[in-house]
C-alpha cells in the first residue's frame, strides 16, 4: 500500500502499527498518523522524525466538525493521488461493571469514539479511498494495496461469543461497529473497497492492562501478515489478529454454533442436543 491513515496512533497498538509499518521492507509512502494531542505524543514524533513518510496530524475524534480540515490536509499531501488504508484504531473501554453499575455517560462515550467517529471519518474520507480504488491497476480484485477500511474491534463486540454479561459501553459500542463494518462491506464492494472488522486478540496496552497474554509487537505482526491475505472473500468478515474468522454472518455463525454443539456433545452421545441448542439459540 502507498498510503495509510490510522487513529489513535500515539500509544498500544496504533503507535505499535507505525513503527510496525516504519520498519516494514516496503513501508507506505504515506503515513497519516492521527493523535489528540501530537505534542504530548513524544515516541510518535520520534518516529516521524526519523522517517518522512509519517505526518502527524491532531485529530480527536468526538470533534466531528474537524473532520473536514483533517481530510483536506491528507488530500493535500496525497496530491491527487487516493488513500489506500483506513485503520479506525482508537478506542475508548471503561471497567468492567454490570447493569446496576452502568452510566448514561460512559455509554454514549464509548458509542461516540468506538460507533460514531469511525463511521463519519470512513465517511469523510470516502472520496480518497474511492480514487485510490479507482487508480488501482488490478480493478478486479480487493486487497489492502487498492483500497480498504480496517475497523479495530474486539471479540468483546462478539454477541455469539459473550458467556460473561457486563461491559456494556465496550460490547454494545464494539457490536455496533461490528454492523457498520457489515453495511460498509455491502455499500462499498461495487467501489472495489474492502472493510474488515479485527480482533486484536487480547494485548497489554493501557486498555488491555497487564494481565493481557500477547505483546503489542505480536498482535502488530500479526495483524499486518493478515491485512496482506486479505481479498474480497474477506470484505464484512470478523478476524482476529493471527487471520482467524470469528462469527461474521449468520450462516457462519450457525457453523460455529453447529461445531461447538458438537464438540460439547462428544462424549455424551446425545445428538438431539446438537439439534436443540441450534435452534434455541437462533
Ligand atoms: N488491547 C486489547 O486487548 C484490545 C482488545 C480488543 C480490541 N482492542 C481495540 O484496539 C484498539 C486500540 O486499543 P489499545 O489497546 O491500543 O488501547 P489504548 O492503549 O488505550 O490506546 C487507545 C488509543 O485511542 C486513542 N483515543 C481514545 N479516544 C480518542 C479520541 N476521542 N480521539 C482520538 N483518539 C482517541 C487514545 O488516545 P489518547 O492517548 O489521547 O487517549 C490512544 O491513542 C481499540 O479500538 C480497542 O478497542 C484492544
């Protein structure tokens, strides 16, 4: 890809993707990383420093009416030429409480910065992201190198996979986006952009904490090996980091369903439960 916008990009996996992407063999031309506040963001500007392809830019993203200058900004540097990469990467997550316990405030946050603000920048930079696909030599197929928009999710967001209630801001936020990622998928495939929605597996960074099993550099390698496999077989789908699926339509979901049914029922020979927690659970 010649050029990639990501936001968040001042700490965990944000900053992680730019010197990921940095050090890559073949590093972007154009790298747009997006931070609330670039003064503060002292590894981020480091990093810029030593690479010219990485721009800075301030960017918080519950201020929407901003949005149009920072388009106009990329659009400049790009001159002429479309963005390849949208990576919706920020996101906000408060502790873990169950419905007694939970906010008016801390559910609109979440749904502003984890729902909101990757719809309207994906919408915001459509045009960019239209032209790099238009550009493209190969027209047929989608990948990463003609156009794409990567939203950062989670397994939280999963509704087949959550055993364990709460979290409310986090999960309804991450679900929603899950959705859009779907519709995205469905308005854009004629425009040759492919949207993804990804896991990032459970990583230490501040949202994550410490007790988190993977290390930024390993959810990054990973992520970035999967983004280069990905095609239009791919576009509306949940991965995870490592390039797992993860439930992404209901037929697929009905199979995890349908294989987890039977492996719970391996032993006890009793098949009409496989049929049951099928049907119960549609
Ligand atoms: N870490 C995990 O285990 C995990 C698991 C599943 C999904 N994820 C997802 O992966 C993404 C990155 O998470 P992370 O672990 O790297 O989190 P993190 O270390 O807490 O970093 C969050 C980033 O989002 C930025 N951000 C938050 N609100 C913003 C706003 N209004 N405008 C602009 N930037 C904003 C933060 O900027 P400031 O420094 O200015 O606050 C920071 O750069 C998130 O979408 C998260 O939900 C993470």
């Amino acid at each position: 890809m010649r050029s990639i916008f990501v936001t968040g990009s001042n700490r965990g996996l944000g900053l992680g993707l730019i010197k990921h992407l940095v050090q890559s063999s073949k590093p972007p031309e154009y790298i747009f990383a997006t931070c609330r506040n670039p003064d503060k963001a002292l590894e981020l500007k480091e990093i810029a420093q030593k690479s010219g392809g990485v721009h800075i830019i301030k960017l918080d993203l519950t201020d929407i009416d901003s949005y149009k200058n920072v388009v106009k900004v990329v659009e400049e540097k790009l001159a002429g030429r479309g963005l390849n990469v949208l990576v919706n990467n920020a996101g906000i997550s408060s502790k873990f409480a169950r419905l007694n316990y939970v906010k008016e405030k801390q559910l609109t946050e979440a749904f502003m910065t984890n729902s909101v603000a990757p719809i309207l920048l994906a919408k915001e930079l459509l045009p960019l992201l239209k032209k790099a696909a238009s550009n493209a030599t190969d027209k047929k197929s989608m990948s990463v190198e003609r156009a794409a928009i990567i939203n950062m999710t989670s397994i939280l967001g999963s509704i087949t996979e959550n055993d364990q209630g709460g979290f409310y801001p986090y999960r309804c936020s991450k679900a929603a986006l899950n959705a859009a990622t779907k519709s995205m998928s469905i308005d854009l495939k004629d425009d040759g952009i492919l949207v993804v929605c990804l896991h990032p597996g459970w990583v230490r960074t501040d949202l994550g904490g410490k007790n988190a099993p993977i290390d930024v550099d390993t959810s990054i390698q990973g992520i970035l090996s999967t983004l280069d496999t990905l095609t239009e077989a791919q576009t509306g789908c949940f991965l995870q980091y490592d390039g797992k699926m993860l439930p992404c339509s209901f037929f697929l979901d009905l199979v995890f369903r349908y294989l987890k049914a039977i492996r719970s029922c391996a032993n006890s020979k009793n098949y009409i439960y496989i049929y049951i927690s099928i049907f119960v659970r549609m």
